[in-house]
C-alpha cells in the first residue's frame, strides 16, 4: 500500500491530538509518512506545541512518520492525499462576537445556526474556496475531508463551486450513533439511517434483527434518558410532543429551532454568568494548552473531551480509511443529495447515511419526509444557498434575503442593524462586503 501524505487545516486547533489518536489506532489501514500541519500566524504558537505533542505520541506508538508545521499552506498541499480542514476563521473572538451581537439584538447566539451560522459561513466560505482551488493545481487527485464549520454550507461551496472531491463530517451523527448503541442496551448490531441537513438532521430508521427500534429509542429519551447530545449543548428533555409527533429523532441542534424561547432564555444566562459558549471554550482551550504543552504528555488527555467535537476523529479518521480501503461501510456524512432526500435540489449538499466508496460517499435513499418537515428542510436549504451566495459576492441583498429566511432571526430594524454590526465588526474576514 503507497504511503500517504495527510495535511490538517487549522493544525493549532485544540482538537488535532484526537486527529492523530485515530491516525495513530488506524495505521495498518492508513500508511501515513507525512503528517503537515498547517495554520496561519496568529496560530503558530499553538500548532507548534500540538505539533510536538503529535512527535511524542507517534514516538511513543513506534511510529516513523515526520511531521512539518508551517504557515506555507501550498507546501503543505503540494501532493498531499488527504487533507483535513478544520480551521476557525477569527478564531474563538471571532465565534464570541458572533454571539454576543445575536444576543444583543434578541436572537440565539450560536456559532451554525442563526446570524452566528451566517456570519460564521461569511467568513469561512471565501477562505475554504481559495483552499479548494489550491488543491484543484496542486493535489488534484487528494480528498479534502471538512469539518470546518459551518460544515454543511462550506462543503457545499465547495462541491459547487471547485472540482475538488469533498466530503463534509460532523460528529453529531457520530455522537446519535452511540447514543443509541448505549439504549439498546450496548449492542451496536443496528442500522441507523438518518437524513437532513448539517446540524439539522433526523434519525429515520434504527434497524435491529429485522425490526425498526425508533419508537423503543423515542420512549427512552422521553422517560429522559437521552445520551445523543454533544457536551456543548446543555442537557435538556424533549418534550413528548416533539418526538412523538415528528415519530423521527431529531439531532439536538434542532433544539434550537424547536424551542428556540428556552433556548435564548438559557443563553441569556449564560451570558450574564459563566459567559457564552465561546468564552467558556476559549478558558477551556487555554487549560488544555497548558496540559499540551507538558513535555511527559504523550497521549490525547481526558481533558479534551470536555469539546462538544467528541468523535471528530474518529468520523475523520474512519472516512479516510474507508475511502482508501473501499471498505463500503455505513457513515453519515455531507455529499451530493443526488436523490436521496426527495424535494431537496439533487446537486446541494445534504447530510445522509452513505455507502462509502473508494470512488466517494453513495448517498443512501430516504423515505419521504413529512411535508412539514420537509418545507422546513427545504426553508433551511434556501438560507444555506443563499448564504453561500452572499458569502461570495458580499451582496447585502441577496444577505438580507438568507436572513429573512431563517427562523431563528429578526427582520426589519434589529435585522438591518444586526446585520450591519457583524460586517462592520468581520471587516477583514469578511472583505467582500466593504
Ligand atoms: C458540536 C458540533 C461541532 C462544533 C462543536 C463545538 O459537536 O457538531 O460542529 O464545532 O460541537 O464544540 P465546542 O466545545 O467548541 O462548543
């Protein structure tokens, strides 16, 4: 088997020891030689330390494999196989300013859904694309593997808009996935299918010994046994309506849009106490660098699953070695609807149960969504496209149109005037729109 040349995006991202833990319990499967990490200047203190955290944790598995960090993302892409993005683009100020202007103006601020999603995508989409189009000259044959949020619409820039070969993870799936394993009482013999958008899906069939075990999995969470949520989202009990109406499991970032009042209500707290999800991940972050940077160190430490990216790498690392191996296995993932969802846009992108191949995800047919469902899906889709649109051009038209759309943003003056906050505050990042 040749040996390969991964590269990770956004190396200094406190995530990367889970990326190298799975690369490292996958290396029969996946020969790496050469592990590039690189990330910009901002970052390089902290790639510096994750790099060396890597070199021990390699060391210490017997591994032969160099690693290189650097800020040269072109050297880093020359010829490469894999590339993993995971970058944030502002950083972690980035994320809290997000949130606290949503706030501010009376909407729920969170870093993928709602203004927080559409200013998060604004920043992120024009420096994914630029990345992709690196690729197309020099790794045109690689697969790039995102996980850069926001997930969905960054892979769907990308499928749209390059000729990369693309493929958009989440964890969530990852973390429903377990959850469920641990109702059915730790058995994983099932089939889960589930369908949506990116932070936006439903569970649609848990399949066991020839029966649907969805309504056994719904009774469960009602009774609130429910361990399909990310750390990030603080516990909470669906209510018995939600689930028993929708007879589908809904990911727990549907939470936001099902009870969106208890939600801002929550955040508002939050805010006013321990601080906004971005500020307690930036306190986090710095202790975990702290613990990085200690020289006995050489495994990923406990301390990291504390992230609600429990499980990036193990969705990274088992898409990368079942496209290299063609092992034809189930995962969730973000690819071309072609099909699958019935009402969504066959070439948007959408996250669905797919075969993976060696020849990339084939997307797994869905039962029809109820109609209700469905034109919330096909509402969602419309915002994301136009997002996307808006991302590129700066077009503060086509903007307010996406905004309009979603439900868990204002309209009219607080809109206007929310809006132009996150502009004026992402000038850089956000340079299409000055
Ligand atoms: C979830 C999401 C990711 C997100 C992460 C945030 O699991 O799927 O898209 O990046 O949580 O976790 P954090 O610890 O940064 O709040």
């Amino acid at each position: 088997m040749s040996e390969l040349k991964v590269v990770i995006i956004g190396a200094g991202s406190s995530y990367t020891p889970e990326l190298i833990e799975g690369l490292i319990n996958r290396t029969a499967e996946l020969p790496l030689r050469e592990l590039w990490m690189v990330d910009i200047e901002d970052g390089r203190e902290k790639m510096a330390i994750i790099a060396n955290l890597a070199r021990r944790m390699l060391k210490k598995a017997g591994l032969d494999v160099s690693v290189h960090e650097t800020l040269d993302r072109r050297a880093a892409l020359t010829g490469a196989d894999y590339v993993c993005s995971q970058f944030r683009a502002g950083c972690l100020d980035a994320r809290i300013s997000d949130e606290r202007i949503a706030l501010k103006f009376g909407m729920i601020g969170q870093e993928t859904n709602g203004l927080g999603g559409f200013a998060n995508a604004c920043r992120t989409i024009p420096i994914a694309l630029e990345i992709a189009r690196e690729m197309e000259t020099l790794c045109p044959d690689a697969w790039l593997l995102n996980f850069t949020n926001p997930s969905g619409m960054v892979t769907e820039a990308i499928l749209r808009h390059t000729t990369i070969k693309a493929v958009g993870l989440c964890n969530v799936p990852v973390i429903m996935q377990k959850g469920v394993t641990k109702l059915l009482g730790g058995s994983s013999d099932f089939i889960m299918q589930v369908a949506g958008l990116n932070h936006f899906i439903f569970a649609r069939q848990i399949l066991q010994n020839g029966m649907d075990k969805l309504d056994d999995v719904i009774d469960e969470i009602i009774a609130g046994n429910d361990p399909l949520v990310p750390r990030n989202i603080p516990p909470f009990t669906w209510p018995a309506h939600v689930l028993k109406g929708l007879r589908m499991i809904p990911c727990a970032y549907l939470r936001y849009y099902y009870m969106k009042d208890d939600i801002l209500k929550q955040e508002i707290g939050e805010a006013n106490g321990e601080g906004t999800r971005g500020e307690v991940v930036k306190a986090l972050e710095h202790e975990l660098f702290e613990i990085y940077k200690n020289p006995e160190l050489a495994e990923k430490p406990q301390a990291l699953e504390g992230r609600g990216g429990q499980y990036y790498s193990e969705a990274a690392c088992e898409l990368m070695s079942a496209i290299h191996n063609d092992k034809r296995i189930i995962m969730h993932v973000n690819t071309r609807n072609n099909g699958a969802i019935n009402g969504l846009p066959d070439d948007c992108a959408v996250e669905v149960s797919s075969v993976i191949t060696r020849s990339g995800p084939l997307p797994l047919n869905v039962a029809a969504f109820p109609e209700d469902t469905l034109r919330l899906l096909q509402l969602m889709k419309s915002f994301e496209q136009l997002t996307i649109e808006a991302a590129i051009t700066g077009n503060r038209h086509t903007a307010w149109r996406a905004l309009v759309l979603n439900p868990l943003i204002t309209s009219g003056t607080l809109l206007e005037q929310a809006l132009e906050a996150v502009i004026e505050e992402n000038k850089e990042l956000m340079s299409a729109f000055h």
